[in-house]
C-alpha cells in the first residue's frame, strides 16, 4: 500500500513539472556563441538614396556654353578680299595749321573702307616716314565695314623748334602690310610750329569754288598758287606760282640713275621728250608751292591731264612723285623709288618696258625737294 501510494506521488510531480514548470532542454550537441563574424564579402551594400536638391543635374550629353570674351574677336575676312581705303576729310588740325612749339595736339582722319575685307582691331595705324611728331605706339582701328568711313585718331606733340614738319602715317592690315589710300598710302600731318602762338591758328579756308584734291591729306591751295604754261622761247615754259626753283643739276644726276639702273636690268635707257619735261615740271613746282606729295594737282588735274595740256597726243601716262625734306639726290630719289615695297608700281615704272618716253623734273622751296618723272606712250 504505501509503495503504490509512494509511485503515485512521484507521478504527479512529473506531470506538474512538466505542466507549468520551465525546464531547459539540454541540446544534443553544445551552442557556440560568434564572436567577431566578419560579413560576407559577396553581399553588395545597399546604395544610398538620393538626396532631391534644387539644382537639376543636366543630362551626360549636355554641354556648358563657355563664358564670353571680354575682347571682341577680329572679324573673319576671306583670302580674296582687298585692302583699299579713301581719304574723306581732316577732321581736325588741317595741313599747315600754325602750333604752338610743344603743344600736345589730336589729329584726326576720316577714312573709308573701300575695300572688301572687314577692318578690326587686327588693322593698325602706324607711323611710316619724316617726323614722329611725338608718336609711340600704333593703334587698333574700330571694326569698319566696306563702305563705312572711320575717323582715325593720333596724339601727337609739336616740336619746341619753329619750322615746317610732316609726319606720314599708314594703315596696316594683318600681315603688317600697308594699305593703299587713293593713289598713295600715307596719311600725314604737316604743322607750322611757331612761339607766341596761342594753341592752335588753322589757315585761311579757300575761296568758295577752289578745286578740292581728290585723295590725300593736302594743303589748301593758296589764290593764284597753279603753276601755268606760259609762251616761251621754246615754245610752253613752266613758270612757278611761288619762289620755288629747279636744279638742271639734280635732274641730269636723276635720269643718270635712272638709265643706269634700267641698264643693270638689261633694258635700254628712256629719250627724254620736252612736252613730258614741261608737265613734269609743272607738277613738281605745283607740289613745292602747295607742299602736295601726290599726283593729283592742286588744280585737281591728273598727270594725263598736264601731258595733254602740253599738246602731247599720249595713248598712256604714268607718273612718280616724290617730296622730302632735306632733299635726295638723283640716285637718292631712284633709289627710294626701286625699293620702296610700299609702292611697288614706282618701280614698275622705272622698269617699264610699255612707256617709250620720259620727262624729268625738279623743283626746291623752303627746304623740300620735289622729284617728277612723266611716263608715256604716244
């Protein structure tokens, strides 16, 4: 009896422990707890997600225009384009205007672009020949369409010593090459520097009616100041409007270079012809009277004019002209001719093997010498 009461007992404590107790399984094989596990090195992080901005992300194909140039870039110009320009006016300080010794002074041009090429900052105007007049540094011209006109600008200074002085100035393009203007390539300034003058005194303007020549920056004519043909021993004789002289001596030591150089190119020396001599002159005196260093006559002639006025039946006429001060000799002046790269055509001209006959001429007033040579065919 106590036995089967003692088993029963046992029993019911089994089943209440299993019932309600918490009894800890015990594992068939030992749990290990991992310390340090690395990661596995094949599983890719999650990415981050975007942050939405303000600012839109362009495309891959976009491009950012670049910022633009503060410098304005040279006009384009094709290779067959031509360089021409044509004198208009002076805008200030015209020739022969009285200055005061050392005054600082503006002179203005007012060009055309008769050309084709666009004219920009790349095109400058430089100093060429004579006096400097204070000149340093060239300037870049403005852009200047075909057809618009320009007014061309230096700052200059008058000497401290009274006289006459001319300083030439040109247009350069590109390739620093100069660009003709009219018939000749030279803007100038020619001033009287005086003392006691205050500021600047611009000469007389010419009687209404007066001729304007047709290119260049010239002095206006004075009344009467044309050299004429007048009747003479041996016919037409040229007779100065002014005190300006010749110099048979300097024209002999000229046309002497000049055949002598046509004879160093293998080519036969040019008969000097009296009519062609007599419109030479005419025009050299003209040029000393009127300080003009171009073809064109204060008269508004052309050197075919002044051959025909001579009665010279011409079927074509050139010229060379040349001015300075202190004058050039006769080979000085053939010289300046055959080299002058400015101006090819006056070496064309004294190589010429179309024009058959020549006059010569020479002309000095108030330290300038005036050189002339008529080219013509009959």
């Amino acid at each position: 009896m106590l036995r089967k009461l003692t088993l029963t007992l046992l029993l019911l404590t089994l089943l209440l422990t299993a019932c309600g107790g918490k009894a800890t399984p015990t594992p068939e094989t030992p749990t290990v707890t991992p310390t340090n596990t690395p990661a596995p090195t094949n599983t890719p992080l999650p990415s981050p997600t975007p942050v939405p901005t303000d600012t839109p992300t362009l495309p891959p194909t976009a491009t950012v225009p670049p910022e633009p140039s503060a410098t304005p870039l040279p006009p384009t110009n094709t290779a067959d384009c031509t360089n021409q320009g044509a004198f208009v006016t002076d805008v200030s300080i015209p020739d022969n205007a009285t200055i005061q010794a050392g005054m600082v002074f503006t002179k203005t041009w007012r060009i055309r672009n008769a050309g084709t090429c666009i004219w920009g900052p790349d095109y400058t105007l430089d100093y060429y020949s004579g006096d400097r007049l204070g000149f340093t540094t060239p300037i870049s011209l403005p852009v200047t369409l075909p057809g618009s006109t320009v007014d061309l600008s230096l700052r200059l200074q008058a000497p401290a010593d009274p006289n006459t002085y001319q300083g030439n100035f040109v247009i350069k393009n590109p390739k620093g090459l100069v660009i003709a203007i009219d018939e000749d390539s030279r803007l100038w300034a020619i001033i009287n520097v005086a003392t006691g003058v205050k500021g600047i005194a611009t000469p007389t303007p010419s009687p209404t009616g007066t001729p304007t020549p047709a290119s260049g920056s010239t002095l206006t004519p004075t009344p009467a100041s044309t050299a004429t043909n007048t009747p003479g021993a041996q016919g037409n004789t040229v007779t100065p409007a002014c005190a300006a002289t010749t110099d048979p001596a300097k024209v002999a030591a000229m046309l002497n270079a000049l055949n002598a150089y046509r004879a160093q190119n293998n080519l036969p020396a040019l008969p000097v012809n009296d009519k062609l001599s007599q419109a030479a002159q005419r025009h050299a005196y003209d040029m000393a009277c009127n300080r003009l260093f171009y073809h064109t006559g204060s008269d508004g002639s052309t050197p075919a004019d002044r051959v025909a006025d001579t009665g010279y039946q011409a079927a074509e006429v050139t010229e060379n002209a040349y001015g300075s001060w202190p004058p050039l000799d006769g080979p000085g002046v053939i010289n300046q001719w055959a080299t002058n790269q400015v101006e090819p055509k006056h070496n064309e001209n004294l190589l010429t093997t179309t024009y058959t006959e020549i006059g010569v001429a020479y002309a000095f007033f108030d330290n300038f010498g005036y050189y002339v040579i008529v080219f013509a065919k009959p």
